[in-house]
C-alpha cells in the first residue's frame, strides 16, 4: 500500500488575535475557539503522524484522497500476510464534530490494534469539520466515502483484499453519531448500494443529546476525573455542529428510532461518561439486535485517550468484544 502525503493544515490558539477577528463567541477550553468573525482556532493536543507502522504491528498502512475538492481523505489499514477477504471498517474519529483528525496520534496506534485485533481493514475518514461545516457535512462525507467504494471495488486492493458485502460502520463519540446516521442514510437506498452491503454499526460512547439533562450528566458533570468530556464541553460541541439556530432536540442529536430494529448494532458505554444514560436507553427494548457493553470504572474515550492500567486493560476487553462481534461469534 503505498503511502500519499496529504497537506495538514493546523491552526493555534492566538489571544493575540482578538483584535483582528472580535470577540470570541464560543469556545471549548483548550481545543477550540471561534471569533465573532467566524474565524476558527484549533490547538494542537493530539500531534498529527504520518501513516507509518513498528513493524511488529504487522499492519500495513497509506493514506488516500476520496475528494480532493473538499479536501476530505482516509487513511488504510490492512493486516498483513492476509489470504483471504477481510472484513471491511469504516471508522470515524471522535471530536465533537468540530476537531480531530485520522492522522491524530491517539487513532493511529487505537486503529493500528483495531485492525490487528479484529483481522478487518480498516478506512479511518478525514471528514470535514464544524463550525465551517456544520452538520449534515460530515454525514455527507460518510455516505460519499461509500459511493467512493463502490466506483473502486474492481480495483486490485478492494478486489483482491476486502469482503465489500461485509461493511461496518463504526466510531467514537460524535464518529459513533457520524456511523449510526451515515448508516441511516445509507438504509434508504441500500438496493443502489448493491453488492456493497452495510452489515452493522459499532458504536463507541456515541455523542447525542438533548434539552432535558439525564442522570449521568448531572452526575458526571464537570468532574473531568471520571470523564474527560464534561457536559459544558458537550454543549459547545452541539452549539458549534448544529445548523444556526437549531437545539439539542434536532434530528442529529438523537437515534434514528427505525435504526435500532434494522441493523445489527454493538454500542459501547463507559460506565463513567456523561453520555452513559443517552446510550442506555437507544438500546432499550431491541435485544435482538442491539448488543451493549458498559466497561466499568472508564470514562469517554478512555481507549484513546486513557493513559491509566485500567483503560489500557479495558480498551483491550473492548477489542475482543468488537472481534466477537464481528466474526459472529457467542453473544456478548
């Protein structure tokens, strides 16, 4: 898999530049601001790597343009010495749809072991972000990056390597919201997908909301020992990703209600998240195809993020269970 180099373009926080763009008119602490101006500021906590491997990894990886008009890409992950067709995952990276990247360090090496764990390839995609690109862009991105598939499935990799009926959909935090709507969309017109398939999402604390405040959130709150996403932060991100003038009872911000009976969905919940409760109560009601798992004593994405034992333990009982699932093996 040979290896395209993409142009990263990273912005810093500046207080310098108040004067030139106005006031700053929303902001999460740390990693974004946006001025009165619409100019949008991005710190750089996570460094941005290039698609090499350890080779002891045993996985090979490149990155490629899927339009190169709105400048949004993947990168690949595929074991190595495979004889067969793999699975095939499309990941989307969390970030409150307004930061992160697939070339972020923390996605790379979690991604890495997803794809060596789980004997899948793996498309990680760079969709584009809000506030510039409000949602519905990145979902979008997600069902364009499908259509992009399928154009290519002759084509020597996807032919020779990838098991294109045999598609999931997955992600973290607003990447597991990203999944479960792109799937949605997707849903729709599954005939014209043909022979592509869609076969499930996986679904790591996915980001959605609501006006009404659950228990979790009141009891998570802003205790970023337990979570590293506080419920402030989860407002802004909502506020920056909306469309202009929309609420948390928006579409977007919820489950797509008929989702939950068509498709077979694995849905991960921290037991620590301010999130936990959102993610509970989509499951309730559709055991047969719905399979949840809370990892105790973990917060939001602790299997990227978290540096402790506990996370590191979790985040590999987490793979084994999105392996189990994949592969169709005993109920979880």
């Amino acid at each position: 898999m040979g290896a395209t180099t993409l142009t990263q373009v990273i912005t810093t926080t500046n207080p310098n530049n108040t004067n030139i763009h106005g006031p700053v008119v929303d902001e999460v602490e740390g990693l974004i601001r946006v001025y009165k101006d619409g100019h949008v500021e991005r710190s750089q906590l996570v460094p941005c790597v290039s698609p090499s491997l350890p080779l002891e990894l045993s996985v090979a990886c490149s990155d490629v343009y899927i339009d190169k008009l709105t400048n949004v890409w993947a990168r690949l992950y595929l074991p190595i010495d495979t004889n067969c067709k793999l699975p095939l995952l499309v990941y989307f990276h969390g970030g409150g749809f307004c930061v992160g990247s697939a070339s972020w360090s923390c996605y790379h090496e979690f991604l890495a072991r997803l794809t060596a764990s789980s004997r899948c390839m793996v498309m990680s995609i760079n969709y584009r972000l809000a506030p510039e690109n409000p949602l519905p862009a990145a979902y979008e991105d997600g069902v364009n990056a499908i259509h992009w598939l399928k154009k290519r499935m002759h084509d020597s990799l996807w032919d020779k390597l990838s098991d294109l009926s045999r598609i999931f959909l997955v992600g973290d935090s607003a990447g597991g919201n990203i999944a479960h709507h792109v799937a949605a969309r997707l849903a729709v017109g599954a005939d014209d997908l043909k022979p592509l398939k869609i076969e499930g999402t996986i679904l790591i604390q996915p980001f959605f909301g609501g006006e009404a405040r659950t228990e979790s959130e009141l009891r998570v709150e802003n205790n970023t020992k337990s979570s590293i996403l506080t419920l402030a932060a989860s407002d802004a991100w909502w506020r920056l990703a909306l469309p202009r003038g929309e609420n948390r009872e928006h579409p977007y911000c919820k489950p797509v209600k008929k989702m939950m009976v068509m498709m077979r969905t694995l849905v991960c919940v921290a037991e620590m998240d301010v999130l936990m409760d959102r993610e509970m109560e989509m499951c309730d009601g559709n055991e047969d195809m719905i399979k949840r798992v809370v990892y105790k004593g973990v917060g939001h994405a602790f299997q990227v993020l978290g540096k402790s034992q506990l996370a590191q333990t979790t985040t590999d009982e987490m793979l084994c269970h999105i392996d189990s699932f994949i592969h169709h093996y005993v109920p979880l």
